[in-house]
C-alpha cells in the first residue's frame, strides 16, 4: 500500500522574527508525537545549497537583484528534489524555515523586482510544490532587528528594505483566500508564540 503523502510546513517571516527558533520546537513536539519530521531551511538546505547560502549572504559580495532571485531558485530547486519532495512522498511531515514566500518579499516588495517574475521563478524551482500550511512570525521591524547580535547580507540593508519586506510578508498574507497563511504575533512570548504555532499544526494534521 502508497504511503500517504506527507504534510508541508513553511516558516515566514521578517529578520528576528523567532521562526528558526519555532522551528526547531515544532520539530521536537512533533518527533515527541512520534511523526517522521524534516526541519530543513532556505538556503542551505542541500550540500549544493550550502554553497548557494554562502554566495548569497556574503556581506564582501556586490550583487545584482536579478542573480540574486536566480541564485535563490536554483537554491530552491535542488531542494526540493533532493530533500522536500521525496520526504513527502515517504509520508513525512517536512518544516522548511523560508520558502517562495520570502523571495516574493525580499526580492520583489523590498528589492522591487516584478513579482509575477519571481512568481514563475518559484513555480519552476519548486516544480508545482507548495505549502499545506504557511506560519507567518510578524513582528515590528526595529524589534526583530535589535534581536540580532550579527548581520549577514540581507540582514544589514537598511531599515527602509526590511519595512518593505515585513509590508510585503503581510501584503502576500491579506491576499490568500486558500487559508494558508496565519499570521502569529511574535511579541508574544517564546511559550505562547510555539503554543500558538503547535495548535495550527495540530488542526493541521487531525486525522492524519
């Protein structure tokens, strides 16, 4: 008999948002549950992509928006090759920290690219795939970023940028009517952001 298919769980959200840290608790109350769990992340979640990560968060390297959502995709379609879909097909749940969703804000309402640009670029690097379950971590800007202790590439643009991904992350939110996307205030608490978080993913998975 086919396993049934597993789920797919993206984490979203502005710089200092908390989601890597929701991440990794969603991933141990979920093996605690005794579900077959993958927590990966974009970018880097492949050896390939490791590479693509250093590339692309190198604060030393000038580069231009266009190779940047590039890089990101071909990031995004070894992924999902090599980690995210056959995890599914084996019935597990997969939790990816970032996915499509952050290029559309990063690349498109902060850098200004055209969206239905990066939209056919995140079709094509992950092949049709999308979400079951979207969580997104809002959060003002200067909080998250005073959270930081270190900056990388994308991190140390300036605050004008990061206000534009936090408006394009809430802007992608208002626009689902698939019910994909919940937004969770991330000035709450660790304890009640993960046990608003685990309480999603519970709906989720009813009868799973």
């Amino acid at each position: 008999m086919e396993k049934k298919r597993g789920k797919f769980i993206t984490l979203e959200g502005p710089e200092g948002s908390g989601k890597s840290t929701q991440g990794e608790i969603l991933f141990h109350w979920l093996q605690g549950k005794g579900f077959d769990t993958v927590l990966t992340r974009e970018p880097g979640g492949t050896c390939l992509g490791n590479y693509i990560r250093d590339i692309l968060l190198n604060q030393d390297l000038a580069m231009d928006s266009r190779a940047e959502i590039m890089l990101y995709g071909a990031d995004r379609a070894q992924h999902v090759e090599e980690i995210i879909r056959p995890a599914l097909k084996t019935g597990k749940i997969v939790i990816c920290d970032r996915f499509t969703d952050s290029s559309i804000s990063y690349q498109g309402y902060a850098r200004g690219l055209d969206i239905q640009l990066i939209r056919e670029i995140n079709s094509i690097a992950a092949g049709g795939l999308t979400p079951d379950l979207t969580i997104l971590y809002d959060l003002p800007v200067k909080v998250g970023l005073e959270r930081k202790s270190s900056f990388d590439r994308m991190e140390k643009e300036g605050l004008a940028f990061h206000e534009d991904v936090r408006k394009g992350y809430l802007d992608i939110a208002r626009r689902d009517t698939s019910g994909r996307i919940r937004v969770i205030d991330a000035l709450e608490p660790i304890e009640e952001v993960s046990q608003m978080t685990i309480h999603l993913v519970d709906k989720l998975l009813g009868g799973y």
